[in-house]
C-alpha cells in the first residue's frame, strides 16, 4: 500500500508528463498548419485506412484546412484525413 504523499507525488509527476504531451502536440500541429501543398508530412497511426502505413510520408495535394488534410495514399488516391494523424 502506498502512502497518501507518494500518491500525490505520483499525481503530480503524472500531470507534468501530461502538460508535455499536450504541449508537443500544439507544436507539431503548428508546424503541420505551416505546411503547404508538395510538402511531406509523416503518418503517425490511428485510422482503419488500409492505404496508409504507420510512419511513412505522404504527399500534401493542399494546404491543410481546419482539421483536414488532403494526402496521395498508397493506391496513388487523393484521400482526406484529420490532421491529427500526421505530423511534419
């Protein structure tokens, strides 16, 4: 059994990772948003597309837009995705 200040020690170290995680992801979204169209971004997992391969890059046909991005995917196919499953 662990001690009430080695739970909250826990709690905190815990929450700081969080804070970073949502701070790196905010960067990269920025980063992806400077992208234009020719420009490479990588796929980093999360949709049940089977033309898309984890960690490949692809092929921007546009500027990114609000949450979307346009990418060539692997069967040579314009497809629209949320931008959260890439990064630049």
């Amino acid at each position: 059994m662990i001690t009430e200040e080695q739970y909250l020690e826990a709690k905190k170290t815990i929450d700081a990772y969080h804070q970073q995680l949502e701070l790196q992801y905010a960067n990269s979204r920025i980063e992806l948003f400077k992208a234009k169209k020719g420009d490479y971004i990588t796929y980093i997992g999360g949709s049940k597309s089977k033309n898309l391969i984890k960690g490949k890059k692809y092929r921007l046909t546009c500027a990114p837009w609000n949450i979307r991005v346009a990418v060539i995917n692997e069967s040579g196919r314009r497809q629209v995705f949320k931008n959260r499953l890439f990064t630049v």
